[in-house]
C-alpha cells in the first residue's frame, strides 16, 4: 500500500490550489506528494480571500490611528497590498509612498449615545482582536478591550452588549497608533489568564468559573449558564466544557489560573478543579476534533472514500464474492459525524488507540497530527 507521504499530489489537487492561489492573491510551493499538497491547502484556506466589494472590505482604522484627543483623524482611505496586488489609494497622482497592510473593521453592534449614533467593531491584529466603539461621522474611536487568540470571538459581542448597557461609566480611552500595532513587532510579557472571564459555547450557554459558598468554604468550578443568564448557574465538570468548546483551550489555561489564584486562600477550596483538570490531561480517551478534519480532508483531496479509509483500518464486511465493503459508520462515529445507537448527538471524543489506528493505518500520517494539543 502507498501512503499519503509518497503518492504524487492528483490533478484535483493542483487544481485547486491554483484556484486558492488565485483567491487569495498568492502562490505557493508545488506539493511533492499528496500529503504536501493537503498541508498547502490547508494553509491556503486558511488565509482571507480578495474581496472587491468595499462593504466585505470593510472599513480602514488608519483614520483613527495616533489622531491626538484635540483633532479630528484625518479622512484618507487606505488599500491593503499583498502578492499580486496592485498597491494604490486616495492620494495625489505621483506620490510614490510605499503602503503597508492595514487593519480591517467589522461592525459587530450599534448603538447611541450623547444622541449621536455609534458602533462597536472588532479588528483582528496578530491574531488578536480589538474591540471598539466608535462614531462614523466624527471619527471618535475608544479602546473596549483586547482579546487574546485563545479567547472565543463571541466574547468580543459579550463585551459590546455590556459596554452598551453600562451607561453611566466614563469614556473610554481613545485608540492610538500603539493600539494598532502588531504585537510580535515588539515582543510583550504574555497577559495573565482572565480565568473569571466568560465562555460563550454555542447558543445560549455560558461557562464560567466561579466561586460558590459550601458550608463557609468557597468552591471555586466550572459553571455553565443557559439562555442570558435568566437561569441559575449549574456547577459542571471541566471534561464538559472541553466537549463543548470541542477544544483544549482556553478551558485548561483557564483552569490553571483559577488554581494558581486561589490556591493559597484558606477560604477557598480548588480540590475538585484539581482533580478534573488531572484527569482530563492524564485521560487516553481524547478529543477526535483534528482526527475528523484529517479524514474529512483526506475524502475532499486524496480521492480516497470513508469505506476506503475503514478497510485500511481493519474494518469491513466481506461479500459472497469475497469483495471488501468498509465499515463507515464505525469509522463516522469515531470522528464524531455519527452518533452512537441510542445517544442523542455525536461524541466529541475518541479513544487514544483507535485514534492511532486511523490516523496510522487508515490515513497515513502520524497519530500525533491528529491529536488536539
């Protein structure tokens, strides 16, 4: 059998990386293999598409970068740049200035307030996301928060409710130069770990860790609130909040922050948060999220099928005329697209040795790819 490793990349393949290519405005390395030519996929779906309509776009923050508190940001509009663009923008004809990339807005909530009408926009910088309120007209923009890559996106609306409601506090400070800077150009102290900060899984769910009085102890867990908070905080295991989140982090670096901060108060208790957090990191049965996109890439690229990929695994029936059929629904309800008889939704969740027998056999590549970090 040849695996992915040195099996040429397919015509569907180099196909679809000069479409990717011509999307995003880039090139890329032509793929040794079939499986170089997955990775180079990957990294191409990953980056933002061009976009011709101004209004996907989005808005430029050079307006409303370094523009001091007693004058109005200039209005000058500017036009990112990339391979195989054309670098241009609304300055006089001749001007020569080389451009660099710019930040982009989403406008994420509106509001008013002191009667004039406002918005709250998040900008991704680095991997990080700034959130904003701002006025389109006069070009006032304020600093709400700075969210770290760990952390949701639906926090950044979390945050732009709460600015909204809250409207007795003071202004906010306004955004500057340094604000829009990309953080590995200076490198930083890392931010502590916000564990008291809330995590929105899906609709209607929030976890948070919280303290709860038991017996004149404090109890610091994991709770989870449904719809906007109309419902008591029940307390749940941090395993859930994995299997919801469907990813490792920020639940554990959440934890362990929570531990850290609490664990010297003799008026607090962490028992219970150490033992999760012990068995969930000790635990062979782990999260089969990268497993799923691995064998869901395979299918879409290799031009291979679930009951090929079964059969490598050791899975088939076999027919009268001894023709092999591949177990997919096994192999679906490892990867969690199928759930198990009598469960209401597929488990998030697979075995560390079935895990390497169909990233192994099954697929070809190292089970340690297919295992979240």
């Amino acid at each position: 059998m040849t695996s992915t490793t040195q099996r040429p990349a397919t015509a569907k393949q180099l196909s679809y990386l000069r479409v990717l290519a011509q999307r995003t405005g880039t090139t890329f390395t032509p793929p040794a293999s079939s499986r170089h030519a997955s990775r180079e996929i990957e990294r191409m779906r990953g980056l933002k598409a061009e976009r011709t309509d101004p209004r996907e776009r989005g808005e430029s923050l050079d307006r409303y970068a370094a523009a001091p508190d007693d004058e109005e940001p200039s209005g000058r509009t500017a036009v990112p740049t990339g391979p195989g663009r054309t670098p241009h923008s609304r300055q006089a004809p001749g001007s020569e200035k080389p451009r660099s990339r710019t930040a982009r807005a989403t406008v994420i909530a509106s509001h008013t307030r002191g009667g004039s009408p406002r918005q709250v926009i998040t900008v991704a910088i680095a991997g990080r996301t700034l959130v904003i309120d701002r006025s389109p007209a006069r070009g006032d923009a304020r600093v709400l928060a700075r969210l770290e890559p760990e952390e949701p996106q639906e926090n950044a609306r979390l945050i732009a409710r709460m600015y909204i409601a809250d409207t007795t506090s003071s202004p906010p400070r306004r955004v500057t130069a340094a604000d829009l800077k990309s953080p590995e150009r200076a490198p930083v102290d890392p931010a502590p770990v916000r564990w008291e900060t809330p995590l929105i899984a899906g609709i209607g769910a929030t976890f948070q860790i919280q303290r709860a009085a038991t017996g004149g102890i404090a109890v610091v867990r994991w709770t989870k609130t449904r719809g906007r908070g109309e419902s008591p905080a029940a307390a749940v295991p941090l395993r859930q909040v994995v299997a919801q989140l469907e990813d490792y982090q920020p639940a554990i670096a959440m934890t362990r922050a929570a531990i850290d901060a609490n664990d010297q108060d003799p008026q607090v208790s962490v028992v219970k948060l150490k033992a999760e957090l012990q068995r969930l990191t000790e635990s062979r049965i782990v999260l089969n999220r990268r497993l799923r996109e691995h064998v869901q890439r395979a299918v879409e690229h290799d031009q291979t099928t679930m009951s090929a990929i079964a059969v490598r695994c050791g899975r088939f029936r076999t027919s009268d005329r001894g023709g092999r059929t591949g177990e997919t629904s096994w192999l679906a309800r490892r990867i969690g697209v199928l759930a198990e008889a009598g469960a209401a939704r597929p488990t998030p969740w697979v075995h560390t040795d079935v895990l390497a027998v169909i990233a192994r056999d099954g697929l070809g590549i190292n089970p340690c790819e297919a295992e979240l970090g």
